[in-house]
C-alpha cells in the first residue's frame, strides 16, 4: 500500500495545525457557525442532527491494521466506542466534541490518515474495487491510478471550489464492484488488444435528486492521459457547471442537458488545447506507484486445504460463511474474505473499537497486514491461506462478525437516515434491522439467493437506493414515515436504476411489503440459479406491481 513520504506527512500535519486554529476561533466565537461551515466542511466536520460528524478518508479502502487500530483508539477515546463506514469507502464518528476533532486528525496523521475533502465542492475521496489486486477476475490493478488521482486532486486550486461535489471511481476488472456508472467519472482499467494499459472513462453517472447512468465518454484513454483527460473533464465542468442552482449543478445535469456527444466534444477541445505534454504521466512515475501495491510475498499454500474441508462437512455454518463470505484469489491456495458488517439485526456499517482491534489482529497475522473497505459497508481481508479459513472464522465469530450474508438479502445498506442525518426525512437504520430480522441467515436467506436491498432515509440517496434490487427511499407525507420501493436496480456493470413499483408504504408495512416482493420472485424464477434481478428483468414489473397492491400490505400513501 502507498506510503506517506516526507512532503504527504508534513501537508497533513499542517493541515492539522491551520484547523486547530480555525477550531479554536470557532469555539471562541471568533467565527460564527456559518463561517466556519466551509473550513470545517473542507476538514470532513459536518454538523448533523445532534452533534458533529467527522469523516475520515480511507483513499481507495485500503487500510493496514495499524491504522485499523489507530481508528479504534479513536472511537474508544473520542466517540461512543464505535464507528460507521460508509458507501464512500470511508469512516464516520458520530459524536466527536468539536474540540477534540483536531487531536484527532493529528492522531490520525501519525497513521497515515486524514479528513480532507471527505466533504465539500471538492473532488470527493477516490474509490475503487475492494478486490483490487487480488481478484481472479481482475485485468489491471486500479489502486496506483486511483493513488495518482488523488494526490493530483488533493488541494487541487482549480478544482477545490466546484459547482459542487465530484467523486471519482476505478475498476480493473470486467465485473464491476466499484459502482462507476454511478459516478461523475469512472474509469475502468483495461487492455487493447495490443496489451496497452487504459482506460474506459465514463462520465455524468450519479444517485440522488436526479439519478443518472454514466455515459461512456472514451471507449480507450491511454494510461499516459490519465491525468490529462480527467482534468479536461473536470475543467469543462468547472466552467459550464451551474451554479445558480445546487441542486442542478452537479455534473450529471450538465451532461444530460448537453448531450452526450456535446459534452465528449467539449473534452477532446479542452483535451486537445493542452500544451504538449502537460499532465503526461511519465512511465517512471507510474512505475514508481505501482510499485507501492505490489502484492505481497505469500507462502505458497495448498489448495486443498483439507481442514476447511472437513471443517465445511461439519459445520453447516461455516460452510455457508464459506460459500457466501470468501472469494477467489489470484494466487492459488488463498481466498478473499469479507467479513459482514451486518449482523442480524445490527447497524449496517457499524462496528465496535474491540471488533476493529479484532479485526486488525487477523490482519497482522493472516492477511499480510491489510484490510479494505467496501463501498457497500463491509471489510475485507484481502489475502487469506485457505487452510486458515476456519481460525479467521472462529477469531471472528468470537466478536460477533461472521455473519455468512455477503450479496444476500440481509446484506442492506443502509444510511444513518433520522437517526442522525438532518437531511434525512425518514429512519433507514429501524427498517434495515427489521428486514434483517424477518429474513435472517437461516436457510430462507440462501433459497433467496442474491438479492442486494439499499435504503436511503432521503431523495439524496446516501444509501444507494436507485441501484438496489430493491430500493427504499424513506420520505415524510404528512407528518408519517413512508417508504418507496423500486426495483431492477444495480451499480454493476450492467448498470441500471430502479422502477417505482408505486405508491409508499408506511414503516409498519414495508417488510410485508418486501416480503410480498421476495415471495413473488420465489415463485416466479426459472429455478435457483435466476436471480431476482434476473428474474425482474425477464418478467418486468406487472407480477411484482399486482402482487404488492393487491395483498392488504400497502396502504397506498
């Protein structure tokens, strides 16, 4: 993983210091809160329903388990003993004390790690593919490319005052896991068929208000215009982006009200007008990244590993965590775990100091010292010996986190929504746990199959909700809590938005509600291997729309 070097350490440091200043007149009252809202906004400080927020960046989800620990000690000391990670790939405290949050971006600066443009009209924190690097699947390693976008954005001066927030994601396999059609830019890494690396960019994809898949913009970006493209991109924006109205000014707008063909003829121009060479990544320069994410040395491992073996013929639930939790590797003998961040009937996304600290230990000593982040709110342990499979699964059952639910219907994102958002028109967290409950992780949620349900607790889809197979959006209607639900949505790379099934549901219905729509699919689907989205999209609609409104279940609000 990348390594801070002297000049990133003493930016960050800096950095630290200016915001305890800024802190200091805040509290002062030298500043009042709406001048401080853009210095602490630019610092990952939010003030939400009850308190501040503070979100830290975890550039691309990679995490060792120094700095694991590092944000365990925070939550231990600072917050109320855990943490939230989020769709972002990043972690959220909840309840800092506006006066400790500078002690703690200088503790995290000892770990490599900031708060820096995790908000703001700034370009957001580059995400990217959990499995980068490991998966079997994978072409290229998009982690050095998402490594070079973030120290070129970081602090960038044109770009720290957009119209409005810009995020950035990379894939580097054909199965997308990153999301990047939903995106302002995403870049999927590739091969031509002469073996060059670069890149599929796609551009004006988002959730929210006004939801958009991306429109493919370059079918092939050499890896030397990385740079040079994105910043061709992001300066069309920058210029024609509206600024008169922040809810039509993110980039999205611009491309659907352009054109696609308009816009991509705006960026070769922008493109094209650059002097020679600027912004060219030099070879050595990316040789020198990508150096950095060179995988581990690994034991070789056998790939039998009969002691998971046997350990599966025995015990159903492991073998289940087994099959739902761990991934292909690239290297024989090794897995990819994922560890569930949803317990049954837990947070989505929550996790405890000690569960943290557990996690970090079977980092150090099973996964090579390295954990990710996942933008659907779980954690991963990327390099796993198969033989150790059944040690991992035990240390992390002991700790209330090997919930066998990965891609399965109790696997919910879900936003902080009422709870804490006060943007938020409806609680997200009491119904993902409610679902949670009336599924379980018994046998029902593997007949089930894959099926990915996201919540949002407001039109700002925080929770992802147009990508879910099925979607829920909370909103208030006179006064009551009442839930939408679509259908057909996914962020993958088949990308496609949800369908409004039709009228809301209020909280105490929407589990029926969402029960109706599984036993529909259940009873519809080919066989076990369709999928519900499979199954949406051959049937369409109709049977799910006549199976929710005919049933007593909606009350049609």
């Amino acid at each position: 993983m990348y390594r801070y070097d002297e000049f990133d350490a003493t930016f960050v440091s800096e950095r630290v210091e200016q915001f305890r200043d800024q802190v200091a007149r805040r509290l002062s009252g030298e500043l009042t809160e709406d001048q401080f809202k853009l210095h602490r906004l630019m610092n990952g400080v939010y003030l939400q329903l009850h308190a501040y927020m503070l979100r830290v960046a975890i550039p691309y989800g990679v995490l060792s388990s120094r700095q694991l620990r590092k944000l365990a000690h925070v939550a231990r000391r600072y917050d109320k003993g855990f943490a939230h990670f989020t769709t972002r790939q990043n972690v959220q405290y909840n309840w800092p004390a506006l006066a400790d949050c500078p002690d703690i971006l200088a503790e995290l600066a000892t770990v490599e790690m900031h708060a820096i443009q995790t908000s703001g009209n700034c370009i957001r924190n580059v995400t990217a593919d959990q499995f980068a690097g490991v998966a079997a699947d994978e072409v290229v390693d998009p982690r050095p490319y998402a490594e070079i976008l973030r120290q070129w954005s970081s602090l960038h001066p044109e770009y720290s005052f957009l119209p409005r927030k810009f995020k950035l994601a990379l894939t580097g396999a054909a199965h997308d896991r990153a999301a990047i059609q939903v995106h302002d830019i995403g870049l999927q890494v590739v091969r031509n068929e002469a073996g060059e690396i670069g890149f599929t960019v796609y551009v004006g994809g988002g959730q929210g208000r006004s939801s958009f898949v991306a429109k493919k913009i370059r079918d092939f970006l050499p890896e030397a215009d990385l740079l040079a493209y994105v910043d061709a991109i992001v300066r069309v924006y920058n210029l024609e982006g509206r600024r008169d109205n922040k809810y039509k000014a993110r980039i999205k707008i611009l491309v659907h009200e352009k054109g696609i063909d308009a816009m991509r003829e705006a960026v070769e121009a922008e493109f094209a007008r650059r002097p020679d060479n600027l912004l060219t990544l030099p070879q050595a320069d990316i040789d020198t990244i990508t150096a950095y994410f060179a995988m581990p040395p690994l034991d070789a491992r056998t790939t039998d590993a009969p002691g998971t073996a046997e350990r599966r013929a025995a015990d159903p639930r492991f073998a289940a965590f087994v099959d739902s939790n761990v991934s292909a590797h690239k290297v024989a003998g090794y897995g990819i775990v994922t560890i569930s961040l949803k317990p049954i009937g837990g947070i989505p996304g929550d996790a405890t100091a000690d569960q943290m600290d557990a996690v970090a230990d079977l980092a150090a000593r099973y996964s090579s010292d390295e954990l990710r982040v996942t933008h659907e709110q779980n954690l991963v342990l990327p390099h796993v010996a198969l033989d150790d499979l059944p040690v991992v699964y035990d240390a992390l059952d002991a700790v209330g986190l090997a919930t066998p639910n990965i891609g399965l219907v109790t696997d919910i994102i879900s936003c902080p929504g009422l709870d804490y958002c006060a943007l938020a028109t409806a609680r997200s967290i009491p119904v993902a746990q409610r679902i949670s409950e009336h599924f379980g992780e018994g046998a029902r949620s593997r007949e089930i199959g894959e099926l990915k349900i996201k919540i949002s607790g407001c039109i700002n889809a925080c929770g992802h909700h147009h990508v879910g197979h099925i979607g829920i959006l909370g909103l208030e209607r006179k006064g009551v809590e009442t839930y939408q639900l679509t259908l057909g949505g996914t962020a993958d790379e088949t990308c496609s938005l949800g369908e409004l099934t039709g009228p809301g549901f209020s909280s105490d219905e929407v589990v029926d509600a969402v029960e109706t729509l599984v036993d529909t699919y259940l009873g519809l689907r080919h066989d076990s291997a369709e999928t519900f989205l499979t199954a949406f999209r051959r049937v369409g609609m109709a049977p799910f729309k006549q199976a929710l409104y005919e049933k007593n279940v909606g009350a049609g609000i």
